[in-house]
C-alpha cells in the first residue's frame, strides 16, 4: 500500500514487488539509498558518450548505485572496448562523433549473431519525441532514458534491460519518426 503523495522510489519497488523482482518495502518506511533492488550487484557498466559533463554526471550516479563505469567517447570506442573486456551494460548516447549511438547498437547487435550472446543497451539523450524513442528500439536498444537523467528512472531502465529478455521480433518502423526530434544547436545535455 503506498500512501499520497508517492515518492519515485517508493513507487518503483512496489511495482518491482508486483513483478516478483523483490519484496514490497514497508509503506511507512522510506526507502534507504542502498535498498533499491537493482543494486542486488554491482554491474560493470560501459558509458558511451562525448559530453565531459554528462560523463561526470553519470559517473557520480552510478557510483552512487554501486556499479563501476568505464567511458567510451563515441560510438566505435564502444564498439573496441566491447571487444576487449567484459561489461553487463552500455548505456549509449545516441548524437556522438565518429559513431553514433544508433549505428554503434546496429554494430553490437549484428555481432552478437555470431556470440549469440545480448548485450543490453540502453540509449542516455536529450530527444524525447515518441519517434526518437522508437528509432531508438528499432535499433535494438533495450532501453530509453531521456536527459537529463533522473536516478529513478535510470535505475528502472537497468532493471528492466537485464531482467526483460530481448523481443527479438519488434516490428517498429524507424520512419514513424514525427520528424521533429531536432533541438536547438548548443543543447547542454547534447
């Protein structure tokens, strides 16, 4: 039973209750930093993206959830380090240098036929139109989140990638973009 107004956390462990991922907290109790259950291990966590800011940003959340970071500058970097160590996430940016997020999640996923191994990614961006959020998942990410990034949400969107099994069978249609995913030159979280 949650009681009004609902904090984030407390809202996201019971539905993570609900769905068997962990037991209900005590309505009356809040919820401790170190309570959250995607904190059940630590992950080791590959951070494309070519924002300074947005990489100590992220670095400080995660560090905060109790997962390791490394950090990837663009879309190809991810792609090598990939290939040379072992991660149990990527969180990418989809705007980035040399390669972007889409096609850095096309590459990952077109090598995982011949792993037969998924590689959870969830896209980190600024765009928040319903299109960018499909292009994105037809792309084969496992995730949405949008910046600037809210703990909660990044957090949810972990525990989804991880505990939701692919759909290898999306049908979305990448052009169903409403065509306004553009911001402003000079964005900050971009």
């Amino acid at each position: 039973m949650l009681s009004k107004p609902v904090r984030g956390r407390e809202l996201l462990t019971a539905i993570l209750a609900a769905m068997g991922y962990g037991p209900p907290a005590p309505s009356s109790t809040p919820l401790l930093p170190r309570e959250v259950p995607s904190r059940g291990r630590a992950l080791r966590i590959l951070l494309a993206e070519d924002n300074r800011v947005n990489q100590v940003v992220a670095s400080r959340l995660l560090a905060k959830l109790g997962h390791t970071l490394v950090i990837a500058n663009h879309g190809q970097e991810a792609i090598d380090l990939l290939q040379q160590q072992n991660f149990d996430l990527v969180l990418m940016d989809i705007q980035m240098p040399v390669m972007d997020g889409i096609l850095a999640t096309k590459t990952i996923r077109e090598r995982e036929q011949s792993t037969h191994r998924h590689m959870p990614v969830i896209a980190m961006t600024a765009h928040a139109m319903k299109g960018d959020r499909l292009r994105c998942l037809a792309a084969g990410m496992d995730g949405y989140v949008t910046k600037p990034i809210k703990s909660e949400e990044l957090e949810a969107a972990i525990l989804t990638a991880l505990h939701d099994p692919p759909d290898l069978g999306l049908d979305v249609d990448a052009s169903a973009d409403t065509g306004v995913d553009q911001h402003p030159a000079g964005t900050f979280m971009e």
